[in-house]
C-alpha cells in the first residue's frame, strides 16, 4: 500500500510566525527520502495553511506526486490547471471546519461534479473524489469520469476500539468492493493513526493512504528531545 503524506500542519506552523519556518519544501523532501510516495496539501479557499507559492514549489521539486486537495471552485480549477499536479482530490470546503468534515456529495450533483472534472483528466491529472463510504457516493462517483475515490476513514477511525468500529469497518470494506466492481481506483484517508491503520491493510483494494495529523504530532515527540538537547548544548 502507497502512503501520501499531508504536510498541511507544517505549513500551519510556519504560518504562526509570518517567516519560512519550518520550510515546507524541505518537509515534503524529509517525508520522500523516508519513503512517502506522494505528498499531499490542501489549498484552502482562505490559505490558512497551504499557500499559492507552495503549490508550484512542490509540484516544480518533488520527485514522486504531488497530490492537490481542493474544493469544486472555478478559482481552484484554475490553479490546478496551471500547476498540472500529478494528482487532484476534489473534497468539500466549509470556512469555518477545523478540517475537512465530511466526504463530498456526489450523488445531489452528478453533472456538475463530471463537469468539473473534465477539464481536469482532459489535462493528464488522475482525479480523486473524497466520498464517505456510502453504496449512493460511489455508485455516483462511477459516472463523474474521476478515476480514483478516496474514502474517507474519519468515521472508522473515531469508531475505533468502540463497540462500532465493525459496522464502519464494515462500511469501508463494502464501498471499495463496490468502487472496484464500477472500475473506480480506491484510496482512504482522514482520521488515521498508527493505532487504527493496520486494519486498512485487509481492504485489498486500497491502493494509497493519505495521513497527516498523526504523522506529523508523532515527529514532533520524536524530534522534541533533539531540539531540547541542541539548543542545550548550544548555550551550556
Ligand atoms: N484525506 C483528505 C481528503 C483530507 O482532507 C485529509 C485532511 O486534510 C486527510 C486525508 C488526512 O487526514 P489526517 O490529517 O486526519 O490524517
């Protein structure tokens, strides 16, 4: 199974301070050299973290994919289109959410979604739309024309270790059987941790996993006692 890093907190971080630090470029390097096979930011409407800039560095520096998250605006099918990433996964955007809620809602809005994505294959861009698990999602997303679904494992992964973890296991194993027999590629995301992501390796048809959040607070716990002691060393 593939892994695509989301490096979206480290730009979070760098933005707290106004300055480069810590320098995104050099996080999407750090995350291929340890083996990511793609690496994932989300363009927010408000740039809260992921900006611009970042988007052409990352796709003109990266040696594996980079993989744009972005919401179904005419102002993001333009960037994309400008940028050519190897990857594209179309999510749904509300300004006020910490993160991304909840999948996208293919199956209100079929046409304008395959629309949407025209454009965007038409190009060479492999399309991903991010759908909960759910039989009417990706029966809608098999028309759209987007090669890839990412299922969203939020639900999973907050079931976890409760006595509904099962039923939204369940859920996940049945909508990618579904998505293959339409001819749809499947990867899952949201919600992931090294506690709750073995269980994904039993969907054999899941061909990447897109984590942020519990990578990058695990780096910080396994970095934070370096930068304790070298700065120590370096006033001592
Ligand atoms: N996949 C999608 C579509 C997302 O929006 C996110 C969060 O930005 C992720 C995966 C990664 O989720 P997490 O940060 O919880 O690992």
């Amino acid at each position: 199974m593939l892994l695509g890093v989301n490096i979206d907190h480290i730009a979070t971080l760098r933005n707290a301070r106004g300055g480069l630090e810590p320098n995104l470029i050099q996080a999407a390097l750090v995350c291929e050299k340890a083996g990511a096979d793609g690496i994932t930011v989300h363009l927010r409407e408000d740039r809260r973290h992921t900006r611009d800039n970042d988007v052409y560095e990352l796709k003109k520096i990266l040696k594996t994919r980079l993989n744009l998250e972005m919401a179904l605006t005419d102002e993001m099918q333009k960037i994309a289109l400008d940028v050519l990433p190897q990857n594209v996964c179309l999510v749904p955007e509300k300004r006020e959410e910490v993160t991304t809620e909840g999948g996208l809602d293919v199956a209100s809005r079929v046409e304008f979604v395959a629309d949407f994505v025209k454009p965007l294959v038409e190009a060479g861009i492999v399309v991903s739309l991010f759908i909960d698990p759910d039989k009417n999602q990706v029966q809608a997303a098999a028309k759209t024309g987007a090669q890839f679904i990412e299922l969203h494992t939020g639900r999973y992964s907050e079931a976890f270790g409760r006595e509904n973890e099962e039923l939204e296991f369940d859920n996940l194993k049945e909508a990618a059987q579904l998505a293959q027999r339409l001819g749809l590629k499947v990867n899952a995301g949201h919600g992931l941790t090294y506690e709750n992501v073995h269980r994904m390796k039993s969907i054999p048809q899941l061909i990447e996993l897109n984590i942020g959040h519990n990578i990058i607070a695990h780096a910080v716990f396994d970095g934070l006692e370096k930068a304790v002691k070298d700065m120590k060393d370096l006033i001592s």
